[in-house]
C-alpha cells in the first residue's frame, strides 16, 4: 500500500499526540491534546477506541489513567455547554470466520508476513501467538472505529514516546498500511518538539534501519 502523501492531516496530528502523552503519562498534555482533539473533529467514541487500543502497548494503568482524565475533559466542556460529539459505535461484525483466521488476516497486512511466517515467529509461545491474533488484531484491530492507518500511528507514537525497541516493526508496519515515510519522519518531529529529542533520536535511528531493510529486500 503506497501512500505518496507529505503531510499528515489535522486529524493524525490530534491522534498523534493524545497517544504520545497517553504513553508517557503527561496530564496537563494530555488534557490539552484531549480537548484539541475533540475540537479538531474526533468524536468521543473514537478518541476512547484509541485509549483502549494503547492499552495493548502501554498497559492498562496508563489506558485507565488517560480514560479517566479523557473523561474530566468532556465534562468540564459539557459544564461549559460546548457541544461534543459522541459518535458513532463500532459496528457488527460481519465475518464469519473464527477470531483466530480474522486475526491471522489482518496480523498479516499489518506484518507483511505469510500466515506460515507469523507461525514460526511465535512458535516459541504458542499461547501469545493465540492473544496476538485473537484479542489484538481480531478484537482490538477488528473494530472498525479507526482504521489501520490511525492505529499504527498511535502505536508508533506510543512506543516512540517510550523509546521502546519494538517500534522497529510497527515502524514497517505503518509503512505496510500506507503511512508514508514524510509522514513518519512529520511524526518523529513532533515527537521531538513536544515530547523530548532523546525520545525522536531513537526513533529516528529505528526508523532508518527499518528504510535500510526495505531498501535493501
């Protein structure tokens, strides 16, 4: 999936940094990213989609923590009589296949890696390989509040917000999803004006061997 795009919208830009300062636990930012995120469009359904979807990779203490101060937000402007907009909710799902094959399914756009592959890679734990495609990608991916694209920016901005390692192959896939590398390195730069340099530098050398590996296959 090429995307040819050099900037990220406004939306991304709100998703991105309500997951940043989600992961690593900035109260006043996130108030202040919740609140610009709703004015900027997002809905409530969305922006808690996107609080349960870091849970995954952050823990449940920070998912709670922002849902709680998310929560604060909207009543505060709901006290003030600003209009907020729920949303919709997530809607059936209508595929009737098993968690475990919707899951595979969808493990493998985000990877790029055959069903054959995946298996192997999680042959050590069979048990995770069952929570990764059954609860990740068929629960949490397999709702259709945000798509592919806003998850994997959230992701990426919550593990480069951490300097967690496992970037590298959310990194690869965004970039399988259609993010692209303009928007990847907007994104490191916000990460850099807002969050911290010595969290942007790490992702920035993440990211470059991630460019070299594709370049070089």
């Amino acid at each position: 999936m090429e995307n040819t795009s050099q900037t990220l919208s406004v939306r991304q830009q709100k998703i991105i940094a309500i997951s940043a300062f989600t992961a690593k636990g900035d109260i006043e930012q996130m108030k202040i990213s919740f609140a610009a995120g709703l004015q900027s469009g997002l809905t409530v359904n969305e922006i808690n989609e996107e609080l349960a979807h870091l849970y995954a990779y952050c823990g449940f203490a920070a998912s709670v923590r922002g849902t709680n101060i998310f929560k604060s937000v909207v009543t505060a402007r709901e006290a003030e009589g600003i209009k907020t907009e729920y949303g919709r909710t997530a809607g059936n799902i209508e595929d009737k296949k098993s968690k475990y094959e919707r899951g595979e399914a969808a493990q493998e756009i985000v990877t790029g890696m055959s069903a054959a592959k995946l298996k192997e890679a999680f042959s050590f734990n069979a048990v995770l390989d069952v929570f990764l495609k059954e609860h990740l990608f068929a629960d949490i991916f397999g709702s259709d509040l945000l798509s592919f694209t806003d998850r994997e920016l959230i992701t990426v901005s919550a593990l480069v917000a951490m300097r967690e390692p496992l970037v590298l192959p959310h990194f690869t896939g965004a970039l399988n999803v259609g993010i692209s590398e303009a928007q990847l390195k907007e994104l490191l730069l916000f990460i850099e004006s807002a969050v911290g340099s010595d969290e942007a530098e790490e992702g920035r050398r993440i990211f470059e061997q991630v460019l070299k590996d594709r370049n070089a296959a």
